[in-house]
C-alpha cells in the first residue's frame, strides 16, 4: 500500500510550481499588445510618408487599447470579474490548443495520460492567475489556494511558507524551456510553452491519488467522452466545465482568506 500523501509533501509539491507559474502567466499574458505597432509601422521616412504612417499608427492605438487584453485601456477598466473569466478563456483554449499537438510530450507520454496532466496544470495555472488578479502575490497564499481547490486540503500557513533545499532547483528545471526559449527567441514558442505545461503536470502528478479530488466536469460531459466521433467534444466540454469550476471555487477561497 502506497505511503499517505501528508501536508508536507503536498507544500514541497506546490512551492515550485506556484514560482514556476509567474514567467508562464507573463507570456500568456502579452502584456505588451502595443508593441506590434513597433514591429509593423515602423518609425522613419519622408515627411509625407511619416505622417500618413504617424495617423496610421494612431488609428491602431487606438484600436488596440479597445481590445480587452493585458495592458490596454480596456483592460483596465475591466472588473475583477472579467479579468477572472478572460483566464478561464485563454488558459482553456490553450490547454485544449496544447493537448491537440502530436509528439508535445515524447514518450513519456505513454505512461501518463496526456489530458489528463494538461487538464490539471490548466487549473492550478488558472488558481494562479486568478489569485494575481485578486491581489495574491505571496507563494504560501497561492499554495494554500491550490491545496485547497485541487486537492481539499487546509494547509497550514506556516507549513505552506517553509521551503526545502530543493526548491530553488526543481523551480529552475519547470522554466527550463521558458528560459531557453526567451534567450534563443525573444519570446516564449508554443513548443516551449507546452512543454513547460508538460514539466507542470508531470510534477502535479506526483501527489497520486490526490489528483483525483481536483474539479472535473459534469457527470453527462465524461459520459459523453466515452462516445466515438463525438468524445474529443465532451472531453473539451467537460474541461472547460472543470476550469469554471475551479475558478469559481477559487475566488470563494480567496473571499474567504481577505
């Protein structure tokens, strides 16, 4: 019989991937939408050309800071609300986006089920993200926030603040990718990004049975995945379904906690 998962493991667990999640949700986030007016109108030229560019540009200024994305105008005058349902958007589409590549993980994808791990770094992601919305930024808060929401678990908030040895490390080799992605590239690929939600999962995975405690979707959603033809639907369905979910419970935490 397997050894009891305790509070302790669960906090050594957590700690790296909640550090791990901030660079992740920085390239989700595209914080900086207007500087696609660097890369596409560039600065320069005849003074007629100049001006017809300089009008140009402002015209797609001000389009972009409409477009309620990070780092617009609108952005900021969206409530809490909304900036919770805009993650519970992007980071499903993403995950759903990720799990449809062939060869994401290799061969270890074999031993563990692929939707799955996506599936559950989606909704820790999502707790993070959610949790910086709402003005958390300590690591021992979101670790306690996802203990709770993912695994029913009232962690200690001294517990959740200790950090082992390891950490440092393990927080390192989660980013790897992001970090050679950013140096070789300027930017996070999707290749990296994937697998850095890969390497989330894979971690997530190790606390076992705890796993199965995580917010899933409705009863008639995985009824409708074991369908041929029409399971892919009821897997996605069933997902976004879980990441609403675990959203909503979240911010019932995070109401709780302030």
């Amino acid at each position: 019989m397997a050894e009891p998962i305790t509070d302790r493991h669960v906090v050594a667990v957590l700690r790296p991937f909640v550090r791990a999640t901030t660079p992740m949700l920085t390239a989700l986030r595209d914080s900086d939408p207007l500087g696609l007016l660097r890369r596409v109108l560039p600065d320069g030229g005849a003074e007629q050309e100049a001006a017809e560019v300089g009008g140009l540009r402002q015209k797609m200024r001000e389009g972009l800071e409409n477009m309620r994305v990070p780092g617009t105008a609108a952005w900021g005058r969206m409530t809490v609300t909304d900036r919770d349902e805009w993650w519970v958007n992007r980071v499903g589409r993403f995950t759903v986006l990720l799990a449809a590549l062939p060869g994401l993980a290799g061969a270890i994808a074999d031993r563990v089920p692929l939707q799955d791990t996506l599936a559950l770094a989606g909704q820790g992601l999502l707790l993070c993200a959610i949790a910086a919305e709402h003005g958390v930024t300590d690591p021992a808060e979101r670790v306690r926030l996802l203990a709770a929401v993912l695994f029913e678990r009232d962690i200690d908030p001294a517990l959740a603040r200790r950090a082992d040895d390891t950490e440092e490390r393990q927080t390192a080799e989660l980013t790897e990718d992001l970090s050679k992605s950013s140096a070789r590239h300027g930017r996070v690929t999707l290749r990296a990004a994937g697998r850095t939600m890969w390497r989330f999962g894979r971690t997530l995975w190790a606390l076992g049975d705890e796993l199965d405690k995580r917010p899933q979707g409705r009863f008639y959603h995985r009824a409708l995945g074991l369908l041929p033809v029409v399971g892919m639907a009821g897997d996605y369905l069933g997902e976004r379904s879980a990441l609403k979910r675990a959203a909503k419970a979240g911010k019932k935490w995070l109401a709780a906690a302030a």
